[in-house]
C-alpha cells in the first residue's frame, strides 16, 4: 500500500502519515472537547442555526451530487487536460520500487512460525518445517514514478492497441465499461450510445468501449441490446480510475483528455461537436 487513499488523488500520504495525522487531529479535538465550556458563541442563535442548516444541506447535497455525476474537482491522471501519454512518461531519475520475498515457515514441533528470506528459508527441511504463507515486503517506495503506470487497451483478440488510441491524432470517443454485467442497463442509454456512435463512426472518429468483461458478457450484451460496437479489453481497476462512471464517455485527442461525461449526463453527439471538436 503506497498511500492511505483517504483523500484519493488529492492528497497522497503514506499509513504512517495518516496514522499521525490522525493523531494530531484526536489531540486537537481532546483539547476543544476538555474546554467546550469555554467556547462562546461569537452571533446570534439564529445566525448558527442558518448556518448548521447550510452545512447540513452541503454535507449530504454535495456527496449525492457527486456520486450521480462526475466529481466537481478532479485530481486524477485521466482528468480533462491530462495527457495520457506524457503522465506513462518515466522521468531519468525514476527507480522502481523495490520488494522482496519473505516466507513464513511453522516449526513442526514446537509450532513457532518463523519468518525467512530467499537465501535461508528451510524448503528442504520437511522433517521440521512446513510451510505457513508468503509476504512481499517493500524494501522501498518507487522514486519519481509516472502517474500512469498501468495503461494498456489490447484488442479483443489479444493484440495490443494501446499505441494506436493514444497517437490517434483525430477525436476519438472511449465508452468506459469496466463491468458490464454492471453497468447501467436503460434502454434510453443505449439508445443514446447508438445514436452516438452512428454519427461518431460515419465522420470517421473512433467509437470504441473499453472493458474488463469477458467474450461472453461482450456477446450477451450486443445481442441484447442489438449494438455494433467495437470492443477492447483493459484492467477494470483502471478503468474505474479513469472515470467513476459505469458506463463513461471520454473525448480524447492525441492523447489528452478533452472532456469525461457520466451516464446520468450522456451527451448528443451534435453537442460535443458543436462544443469541444474545434
């Protein structure tokens, strides 16, 4: 685990960062709880209750808004304006992380499980040692990675295409399905999808949905829903990390990321032309 993921893209720390940061906040909130009859209100009751109500509103508003659309902010490497090819850039001074195996072996008479490396671990010593599990400890974190490190789009019969999305110097349109028994299954949708990728395909743009289904999910779903479209296959942890959408649309040129749109907000094509394809 390289971060704690409590604030996701936006700020990275590490467990034991996390763990003090914790920490310092429990300490800060002792303090106000010990004194809390020392704090005086600073305006009037109502002003603090218009102001709890707004609060209030926001704190529930705000999350169900960003759950049924895209997130307002985003800090992620696949937001519009990111270049999906230059963040998969290694810079000189990268250095991958480094890890190595540790192997947990039980005493057979005594019971004790011990730990061992790959120079000593006892594989050969049956009589007295069986073995438990095995670790993968960080030796140490990567150093300068990219952002992306994990990005590959092969075809549905296993050749790559990662090269030829990310250098398509025409507008292009990537259906994110990360699971399509999943995904979300309205006839109006689709009926929008197909409409898109009418237009899309007959001005020669590709329209392709990405996903980490299998061959027969991809063939349930085109004949039930009677769809032509082109299929790739790519991690489903990426695909949820390119957009939190299930199905997505993403407008990519060259590479960079022009717009991302939820499903809740499927586009028209006419309407992305009209307003990003310039």
């Amino acid at each position: 685990m390289t971060h704690c993921g409590c604030f996701g893209d936006f700020l990275k720390l590490k467990p034991w960062e996390s763990f003090w940061k914790d920490i310092i906040l429990l300490v800060a909130i002792s303090v106000l709880f010990s004194g809390r009859k020392n704090i005086n209100p600073i305006t009037s009751p109502m002003v603090l209750s218009t102001l709890f109500l707004l609060g209030l509103i926001f704190s529930v508003g705000f999350p169900v808004y960003a759950y049924r659309n895209l997130p307002p902010l985003d800090f992620r490497a696949y937001a519009p304006g990111m270049n999906i090819k230059e963040n998969m850039k290694r810079d000189s001074s990268f250095r991958e992380a480094k890890y190595e195996t540790r192997f947990l072996y039980k005493n057979l008479k005594n019971g004790e499980v011990k730990e061992f490396d790959m120079k000593n671990y006892p594989w050969q010593d049956t009589l007295n040692w069986a073995h438990d599990s095995t670790l993968n400890v960080l030796i140490h974190d990567a150093v300068n990675a990219p952002k992306i490190t994990d990005f590959t789009v092969n075809s549905l019969d296993g050749n790559s295409i990662t090269d030829s999305l990310l250098n398509d110097k025409n507008y292009s349109f990537w259906i994110i399905m990360y699971d399509i028994k999943k995904s979300k299954d309205d006839e109006t949708l689709i009926a929008k999808m197909k409409d898109f990728n009418k237009l899309a395909t007959g001005e020669k743009h590709e329209f392709i949905v990405l996903t980490s289904s299998g061959p027969q999910d991809i063939e349930a779903y085109k004949k039930k829903h009677n769809v032509n479209f082109e299929f790739a296959s790519a991690d489903g942890i990426v695909l949820k990390t390119m957009i939190r959408s299930n199905p997505g649309l993403m407008l990519v040129k060259d590479g960079t990321v022009i717009q991302n749109w939820h499903h809740h907000n499927f586009p028209s094509y006419n309407d992305v032309k009209q307003k990003y394809m310039k």
